[in-house]
C-alpha cells in the first residue's frame, strides 16, 4: 500500500489489533498493535469507533505518535464492544480521562 504513495496505512483487525505501516525515512514500517483482551457484548460500530478516536488524535496532532494514537484508538473501541449500541457504546471524555487513555 505505501508503495502507492499513503505515508501511512492502517488495517484494523477486530480482536487483534491492528497493523500500521509507516514510511520512514524512504522505507516501510510495519507494526502490529495488540488489542486488549475484552468480552464483546456488541462489536457494532467499532471500527468507527476506531476510525473517529484515530482521527481525532491525528487532527490534534499530526506529527505526533502514530503508533501511540494507534494504541489509544484500539483501546477506546475495546471499551465500546463491551456495550450494546453503536454511539451510545462510546465512552465519554470524562471516562477516557479517568482510565488515563487521554
């Protein structure tokens, strides 16, 4: 994939995480970033779960961690498996900030 020009590829894995790769320096990355091991209730909506998280600690910060942004998305959409709904499975800032993920 990075070949067609991207500097960054995710694909996401359901319960195994996700793989990231990454140009650096004219050559690729590759990465696999463990999921935590969870009890799905409803795995609806995860990976927008994944993919909105992701893109907010991008936006906030593009030259930042990828692969930390990555681990914190993954985080956030094992909280959301564990309850039913889609939106409403999504936990909430003051949640994230308890659990020390933001």
């Amino acid at each position: 994939m990075l070949s067609l020009g991207p500097r960054l590829a995710i694909v996401t894995l359901g319960p195994k995480g996700a793989i990231v790769a990454v140009q650096a320096n004219g050559k690729p990355e590759i990465h696999h970033i463990e999921a935590p091991k969870v009890e799905a209730v409803d795995t609806t909506g995860a990976g927008d779960c994944f993919c909105g998280s992701f893109a907010h600690f991008f936006n906030a910060n593009p030259d930042g961690d990828v692969l930390e942004m990555v681990r914190k998305a993954i985080n956030i959409a094992a909280i959301s498996v564990q309850r039913k709904g889609t939106q409403s499975s999504y936990p909430s800032l003051d949640e994230l900030k308890a659990l020390k993920i933001v």
